[in-house]
C-alpha cells in the first residue's frame, strides 16, 4: 500500500500509542517502530514523530538513536523526550529541571509561525509530564513559545522543517493538541489526508487479490468484531476461495452459535459451522484451574480446526483478525537496547504442523478503526458493537471445574442480563458485560422451602482497550429487575450479586 505514510519513533513513552490515534484520526496512515529499529526505507515515510519516553537523555547512551538520515531530510515533530533528545543531539544542552513540570500550562507564543500555530491563540491549554528540561537550543535553533514555567517549550530549527515541542499534544488536556498536529502534518509535512476507511477498503482488497491470486484461504471466525471484519475483506478479495470455519465450543452464549452462524451466510460468506462442543466439554471434565482450562481450550481448538482445514483441498493461506494494538513493538520501560515484544495469542499462533502461510488484513488498524471499516462495507452494526467475548468463553466464568449444568445455568443467566442491557438501551454504554457462575451454594427461602443454590456476579466495565476499566453504575431500577428475573426464571440459582470492582486491581475477568 503506498501512502504518505508518517513515522512514529517510540521512546517508550505510555502516549505514544495515542499519537497514533490522534495521527489516524487526521484520515493520515501512521506506524510505530521502537527509536532503535529506525526502518531502513525511509522514504516510503513523508514525515516523523519522536515520542515522549520515561527516561531521560542524560542517561548512559541506551536511548541515542542516529537521527542524521531524517533531521532536516523529513519534516519531523519531536515530542516531549523526543525533543530534548532532538536539542541533545543537535549540540543543545538537557538539564534535570528545579521544579517539577506536570499537568496544566499555557503557551506564551515567541515567535508565533502562522502554518505551525495556526487557530492556535496564545493562552492555550497544552500539558506537560517531564522532569527535565531545555537549558539550551540546539544550533539554528528558533524559539517559538515558552510557558509559564518552561522557556523552551517550543522550537524550530532554522532553514528545517523541523519541529519540537516540550509539550504532549496527542493528550485529551491538551485543547489545541489535534490542531497542532493538523498544522504540522498537514501544511508544514504536507502530508496527505486520504486514510479513510473506503481507502483502506479498496487498497486492500486490491493488495490481497494480487497476493492471494487464486489460492484458497482458511479463516477461523468467531463472532467478534475482528474476524467477521477481516473475513468480509478477503470475501470481497477471493470469494469463493475463502473457507471460513465458526467452531462451536460449547461455551458460546446462548444460541449464539446458530444465530452467529445464520447471520454470516446471511453476508454471502463461504462458512462452514462445526459443533465441537462435545469435544471441548468432555477435555474439561474435571479441570478446575483456569490456566489448565484455558490450555485444553486451545489445545481443543488448534486441534478441530486443523481437522476441518485438511478437508479443504489445496489450502495454502491462514487469515487471521490480528489488529495493530496485538503487533505493536513496544520498547521496555528501561528503554534498553531489547526491544520487548507484546505477546497475544493471535500473534505467530501458528502451529508448526499446519504449514499455512499468514494473512492478517487489519494487521494496521486499532479496534475503533476495525469497526468504522466493517461500516463502510455496510456491515451489521449489531455485529460491530458487540461486546468483546474471550476465546475461552463461559469456561473462565465459570469459577472452578465445568459441568453441561454449570454452562446451561450461566448462559440462561448471562442470556437475561445482556437481553436486558439491550432493551434498557444500556449495552452501548457499556464495553463489556457478561455473568459469573460462583462456586458456592448459599441458602436462600422460595416459597416456604429453604433452597441450598448457585450464587451468580453480574460484571458491566467501561474501557477503551480492557487493559484498565471501571464498572458501570447500572441503575438500581435495572440492577433490581435483572435480579429479579433471573432468580425467578434460572432453576438453581437464589442469589444475584453485582460486582464493583475496577481494574486494576481487579481483572474483567473472574479467572
Ligand atoms: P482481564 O480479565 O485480563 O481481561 O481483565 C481483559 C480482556 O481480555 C479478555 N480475556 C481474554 N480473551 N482469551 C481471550 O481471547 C483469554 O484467555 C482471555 N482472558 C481475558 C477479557 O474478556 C477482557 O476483554
């Protein structure tokens, strides 16, 4: 895919993923790489981005990249540590600052350039998260604007189109943060905005239909958002040469797997239900540890698919949903010179003995941008909203060993609880959702009978990505109906409790 594309260099800065959003958000295709692995073709880059990093540049030599093959060859913005290091590197001078510079602060402007300042007025909002500081700027260097606080916090380099900012525009405080970038990417980098989900749509198919030429593909779906995205991208591609494979484990929620299923042929979609369920349920027997739980599930899988694969003839392709946040190259907190490498079970989860090569379409989109794509094609927006759901399903929400009951009693419950956040007009508000069976029994009073019965949590978050949330303050109203019905209704259950644990401490899920 040939774009203008923009270059982010990750300092390790806990922002740096945010750039990228902000970057996309602007419809300009961005990259991350770690500041040590600098691309080797640089010019299928129209600008870069130095990120911030929790280190400081006076530091032993670990976060010292050789910037010579992209100061003033490319427009360049440094950010944060990315500037300091830009004036460290330029013959400037970093110094540890005497007082600390957090949060809140207002650009006074210097020197206030029209392109790069533009609907930008003196007073504005910007936000700072740095111990040092700018003593001095590096040769040629311009100043453009101080704060309060900090002289140095916004810069030029004479004769360059080369930018620095103390600052962290990519950040919500920041008020004029996305205008800022707007203004450097856009009039000073000249970079075009022409990233849109119609364009991603179009290129890509195009890309996958000369590699995939008339090759058969394999794909796992699994209901979620990404998988029935990537699966409608290569449909598009091949057609008919896309094999998709939906594999029932059994620990689905409730008719999920006939009503997931009806809707993907409904799409026009070669796929293929396999009922497993049977196979998971019986590995499980008797497993009660979560990480033991989640190991068989994936065992069980790798194994059924394989099956299901070697009956298509010819098959040389695997497709997968992987999506930018899952192959992001991070480097460490240290900022040592190993890069460390986020792992996620999408990522290299090839098995030896399935020799496939790999297609991953939204190998560069963040999950928002997923869904705005699946719109473009006109996708069901039920399908895209839908809640995230793990791969080991009901089997880590069910706390301890498994049994056929257990899965029917927590689907039956799960089932009124996300029925009643859809009538109640709750489950968009909500990011993820879904019920615990506990293991104890508790006593309880029906009727005039004592009852000895399953206790069940019902978990509603608010997150953007799972790695934090926060639960939802459902209304009593709700809280107490849902209760209600589902007591009334689920035989075996006597007790409802909600949880109101956020993340960290707590994890979303129970196991
Ligand atoms: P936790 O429980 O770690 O969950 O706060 C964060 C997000 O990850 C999902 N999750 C999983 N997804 N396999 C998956 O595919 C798993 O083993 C797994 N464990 C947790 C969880 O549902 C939440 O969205």
């Amino acid at each position: 895919m040939q774009h203008n594309k923009v270059l982010i260099l990750d300092f390790g800065s806990q922002y740096t993923q945010l750039i990228a959003r902000r970057v996309r958000e602007l419809n300009i295709y961005c990259e991350i790489h770690p500041f040590n692995k600098i691309p080797t073709d640089l010019d299928s880059y129209k600008s870069v981005i130095l990120s911030g990093s929790p280190n400081s540049v006076r530091g032993e030599d670990v976060l010292h990249p050789d910037l010579s093959e992209i100061r003033g060859k490319k427009p360049m913005l440094a950010v944060c540590y990315g500037a300091q290091y830009l004036a460290h590197f330029s013959g400037g001078e970093v110094a540890e600052s005497n007082t600390r510079e957090y949060g809140r602060a207002n650009l006074a402007y210097v020197k206030p350039e029209e392109d790069f300042f533009e609907n930008i007025h003196e007073g504005s909002q910007v936000w700072m998260s740095h111990s040092d500081t700018i003593k001095k700027l590096p040769e040629g260097g311009v100043l453009l604007a101080s704060t309060g606080d900090v002289e140095n916090a916004a810069y030029r380099i004479e004769g360059e189109d080369t930018y620095a900012i103390q600052f962290h525009p990519e950040v919500y405080h920041s008020t004029d943060g996305h205008q800022l970038l707007q203004n450097f990417l856009v009039k000073i980098a000249k970079v075009n905005q022409d990233w849109t989900p119609n364009a991603f749509v179009e290129e890509t198919v195009e890309d996958l239909k000369e590699k995939l030429g008339n090759d058969k593909v394999v794909l796992g779906l699994s209901g979620g958002v990404d998988s029935s995205v990537a699966a409608m991208l290569l449909h598009k591609a091949i057609g008919e040469n896309l094999y998709c494979i939906f594999v029932n484990n059994g620990l689905l929620r409730k008719n999920e797997f006939e009503d997931v299923l009806h809707q993907y042929e409904g799409m026009g979609l070669n796929v293929k239900g396999v009922d497993a369920s049977a196979r998971f349920l019986d590995a499980l027997a008797g497993k009660s540890d979560p990480e033991e739980k989640r190991k068989t599930i994936g065992r069980v899988f790798i194994e059924v698919f394989d099956d299901e694969a070697h009956l298509i003839q010819d098959v040389k392709w695997l497709a997968q949903g992987t999506i930018y946040p899952d192959v992001i190259e991070s480097v460490s907190a240290t900022g040592g010179p190993s890069a460390t490498i986020k792992s996620h079970h999408n990522v290299g989860g090839l098995p030896d003995f399935m020799k496939l090569k790999v297609v991953e379409p939204l190998k560069a989109l963040f999950k928002d941008e997923v869904r705005r794509v699946g719109a473009s094609m006109n996708m069901d927006s039920q399908l895209l909203g839908r809640h995230p759901f793990p791969g080991p399903g009901l089997a880590i929400r069910i706390l301890g060993d498994l049994t056929r009951e257990k899965v029917r009693i927590l689907q039956e419950v799960d089932a009124i609880f996300i029925n009643n956040l859809r009538s109640w007009n709750l489950y968009d508000k909500v990011w993820q959702a879904g019920a615990i069976l506990l293991p104890v029994n508790s006593v309880g009073v029906m009727g005039d009978e004592r009852t000895y019965e399953k206790c069940v949590a019902l978990r509603a978050v608010e997150s953007t990505d799972g790695m934090t949330a926060d639960w939802v303050n459902l209304p009593y109203e709700f809280l107490q109906k849902t209760s209600n019905e589902i007591i009334n209704k689920v035989k075996g259950v006597n007790r409802v409790v909600y949880d109101i644990s956020s993340k960290p401490p707590a994890t979303i899920e129970w196991e």
